[in-house]
C-alpha cells in the first residue's frame, strides 16, 4: 500500500518539466506536503503550498501575500521603484 503522497510524488517526478520556474500545490491535508516538499525540494523547483480550505475562504489580501511569497522565492523583486536622474545618487 502506497503512503500518504506518493501518488502526488510519482506524477510530479513524470509530469513536472525540470525547468519549471515555481510549482504552487494546493492540498486537501497537510499530512502530504512533507513528501511532496522533498519530491519537489530534490528536483531543483521551488514551491508553494495551500490548504484547500484556505483557497475556499480566502480573500484577495491572501491571494497578493501568496505571490509576494512566490515572487521572492524565484529570485524576483517585490516593488521597484523609478527614481530618475535626480535622486540617483541619494541613500
């Protein structure tokens, strides 16, 4: 008998590109994010993980949080900020 996670293991390891930028999982129970962390963790992927019940109350505020959080961990900034010529050499 298979463990908790495993089939969600075996198909990210076959369906997954290697050259995925981040992958967001959204699951049912928390008892499969430990496998399917070290499953995505091993392939080099960053990843992101929600509840299903969290995705069915949440609000827009959670939502922006989630991609800040998915947007810092691929390396990317959060804000930037033009600020000309003038206060180009300011702190």
């Amino acid at each position: 008998m298979k463990g908790m996670g495993d089939g969600y293991v075996s198909e990210i390891t076959k369906q997954v590109p290697k050259k995925t930028t981040i992958v967001m999982v959204i699951l049912d129970m928390e008892k499969k994010y430990k496998k399917i962390k070290a499953c995505l963790d091993g392939m080099g992927i960053p990843s992101q993980f929600m509840l299903r019940n969290t995705v069915k109350r949440a609000k827009i505020t959670v939502y922006t949080n989630i991609l800040k959080q998915m947007n810092s961990k691929v390396g990317l900034d959060l804000y930037q900020i033009d600020v000309g010529k003038v206060m180009e050499k300011t702190m």
